[in-house]
C-alpha cells in the first residue's frame, strides 16, 4: 500500500482548548463589547456634564434674597383727600411709593446701627428690586386701610445683590457695574448679618410673569407654564381622538390597497417633518388665512395637535398590531362583529401602548421651540391669560419659548433663570415619562 492510498485522517480538535479560529472570534467579541461599553460611558459622561451645568447655574434660581423692613406708610403722600377713594389711590405713581420705601430702608439702617459710608437714601434702596414700588403700591390698593399704619414689608433685592450672595458678583466686578457700587454690597452684607436681608426659596419663580430687563429677580415662569398648559390640553382634546380614530381605521378596517400604503408611507414621512415646516404652516393657514390671533394657545395647540398627530398614529397602530389574532378570531368564532371585536376585545388590551405613545408624542411637543417662534409666542406677555375657553386666544408663552428668551437678554441673571426654566422643563417631561412607563408596566398584558 502507497502513501496516496492511505485515507487522509483530520487533525484532532479539542472541545476544550480553543483553536486559533476560535481565540480570534472571542477575541473580536471582546473588542465589540469594549466599543460598546465606551460608548455607553460617553454618553452617560456627557449627560453628567450637562446635567451638571444645568444644575450648577439653575439651582440657584429656586432660591432668592429678600429684604425685611417695616415702613410708614405717609397719607399726606398716598391719599392727600384722606377719603381712600380707589380711583384717587389709583393715581398714585409708583414714585411716590419708592419715596416710603427710601425712608423705610433708611430708618431701619439707621436703627440697626449698620454704617452707611455716606450713601443716600435713594442709594440705600438701590439694594431693592425696580419692582418693590410696584408690589408696594399692588399691597396698598387692595387694602387702603394699611394707609397711615406701619407694616413689614418682604421685598426682593436687586439681581446684584442677589448675585452677590449666589456667589455670582463680586466687590472687584461692582467697581466696573454701573448698576451697583461695592458700597451698596457691603451694605448688604451688614443688613444680612443684622437680619433685615435673608435668602430663602424663591416661589415667585414658579408663580410669577416674566419681567422686564431691568428686573431679572422679579421674572418667573407663571404665564409660560399657563401657556404650555392650555397648549397640551388642545393637543389632548385634538391629537388623542384623532390620532386614535385613524388608526383603528387603517389597522383594522381600511383595505389593503395603493392609497392605504400611499397614506401610511406620508404619515411615516410626516412623524420626520422638522418642526419648524409645521410653524410655517400653522403660521400660514391658522394665522393669516384663519385670522386667529398670534401669541395665543390655540394656535400653539393646533400646530402642536399636527406635529403630534404621527406619533400618536404609529404608536397605537404597533399596539394594535401586537394584540393576538387569536383575540380577534375567537371574538368573530362567537358571534361577535369586527366593530365589536376590535372595540370590546382589541382596543382594551392595545390601550397600554396608546397611552405610552400619547403621553410620549406630548412630552416631545411640550419642548417644541420653533413653531411657537413663527406664530409670535416669543412676545414679551406679562398678563396671565384668562381661565378656558377665553384663555386660549389670550396671549400667553411657554416653557421653551421662555428659556430661549432669556437666554437672549443681557443681564447674567438671566442666564440663572433660562437655567432654572429648564430645570423645570426636565422635571415636567421626566414626570409624563415616568407616567407612560408606569401605565405601561401597570395595564401592559403578556400572551
């Protein structure tokens, strides 16, 4: 017998000891899980960065300086008739309320034994917010009584002051601000170690209307989130039925033919549109051919409602198509009709993931910027819109709209307010997540 005759015999592999193939595969299986773990650690780092710097600059906003004193309040100044006529006290200027609020903070400087280094009067109160006169007065004329009597007054310091204490202005910086002296921050200091000037929480941020340049530590987030709120109500009201009619009519009715895969391929398309092409529509049909007014929710809702309209729509039709078609068949095998099958049987137990999804589509509409750009929302809007129906063609704001505006204003205190804002903004769409993944987990049925 030849060496060619012999049958060719294979090498041995063990089962145990891997072979060259074998050390290069997990090999590149350990690099695949290393780039992803890198990428994981990317990301979460650069979320921590964020979220620190939203933090670093915003947490201050929840808190604010506050000045304690009582004051005279003079009815020769306030009421010359003395006959606490409302239309009389309404003449009043807020002039002459600064002018008690200067002898207020003076007297109380003076008995509290702090040194003035020669400021004046009107120099001592340039500690307080522009918009002390005007609460002042606000107090007086809903209850004229106070006239003539000494009552504590609690009212904001000026953003200098209040940056002073958050750390964010020094004496060095005050020399080179002509809005404030380093004569008036140690006064400052003096009246808070004497107990006339406190920091504590600031809930006027939540509760109060924006305000003017002049007066960052008086702006506040009450008419943006009234405006957000009146918006997502429209969207609710418009986007759920509409979205979910739709749906059950292309999932489970509509026939299988050209145009139903023409109208789900533009729905696909349309949940892709950038926002801002629906600002200009909205801008185009609701505004100028429609004539509803600018700035007002139901604008913001209708074009929001459209933006939404997708989402709600693809997410109720995958919920819809997750149910068995075990259900519908043994809904039919008894006797029941396909609106019966789909109402009684499908739609309940598809109800988790329209939730999930209508909940989803309004949080991404919550912190839309663009479209509110283009119908005018970004109007400077201190009345609070009336409650509905009236309320919606009010003018009016809202959340992201309101950190965009103060990003764009000069005063650093802004930047701490756009900051807090969208610290706020976080914690509303991480709630309305949170609520979707809840109503999921909690009605969510397994087959």
């Amino acid at each position: 017998m030849t060496d060619a005759s012999i049958p060719h015999t294979p090498a041995r592999v063990s089962l145990i000891a891997p072979d060259e193939r074998t050390r290069k595969r997990n090999a590149a299986e350990r690099r695949f899980r290393a780039y992803g773990l890198a990428a994981v650690g990317v990301g979460l780092l650069a979320l921590v960065v964020l979220m620190a710097s939203i933090l670093g600059n915003g947490l201050s906003a929840f808190r604010q300086t506050y000045v304690t004193i009582e004051a005279t309040l003079d009815p020769a100044i306030l009421d010359p008739k003395g006959q606490r006529n409302p239309d009389d006290l309404a003449k009043v200027s807020t002039i002459g309320y600064g002018r008690q609020i200067d002898a207020a903070v003076s007297a109380a400087v003076a008995r509290a034994g702090i040194p003035t280094d020669g400021l004046t009067d009107k120099q001592m109160s340039g500690i307080l917010s522009k918009e002390a006169p005007a609460q002042l007065r606000n107090k007086v004329l809903a209850d004229p009584s106070l006239i003539g009597q000494t009552v504590p007054l609690r009212m904001l310091a000026n953003g200098r002051v209040d940056g002073f204490f958050k750390g964010r202005v020094s004496l060095a910086s005050a020399e080179l601000d002509s809005n404030t002296s380093p004569e008036q921050l140690e006064l400052a200091g003096a009246m808070r170690a004497a107990g006339l000037m406190e920091v504590g929480f600031n809930l006027g941020f939540i509760t109060w209307p924006d305000a003017s340049e002049l007066r960052p530590e008086a702006a506040g987030l009450g008419v943006a989130m009234l405006g957000s709120a009146y918006m997502m109500i429209i969207v609710l009201v418009l986007a759920l039925p509409l979205g979910v009619a739709a749906s059950i009519y292309l999932q489970e009715f509509a026939p299988r033919n050209r145009w139903t895969d023409l109208i789900e391929v533009n729905i696909a398309n349309l949940a892709a549109v950038p926002s801002i092409v629906y600002g200009i529509l909205g801008l185009a049909i609701f505004i100028n051919f429609a004539g509803l007014p600018q700035s007002a929710p139901v604008v913001g809702g209708l074009i929001l409602t459209l933006m939404t309209l997708p989402t709600i729509i693809i997410a109720t039709r995958a919920s819809l198509d997750a149910v068995p078609p075990s259900i519908r068949d043994a809904a039919l095998g008894v006797g029941a009709s396909k609106m019966q099958s789909v109402f009684h049987h499908v739609l309940p137990l598809a109800l988790p993931g329209i939730m999930t999804g209508t909940i989803i589509g309004m949080a991404r509409a919550l912190g839309e910027t663009a479209p509110l750009l283009l119908i005018g929302m970004v109007a400077f809007v201190r009345d609070y819109p009336a409650a509905p129906p009236e309320g919606f063609f009010d003018p009016a704001s809202a959340l992201p709209v309101q950190v965009y505006q103060w990003t764009q204003r000069a005063d650093p205190a802004f930047v701490e307010r756009a900051s807090g804002a969208i610290i706020v903004l976080l914690v509303v769409l991480m709630l309305m997540n949170t609520a979707a993944i809840i109503l999921r987990r909690r009605f969510e049925r397994r087959w």
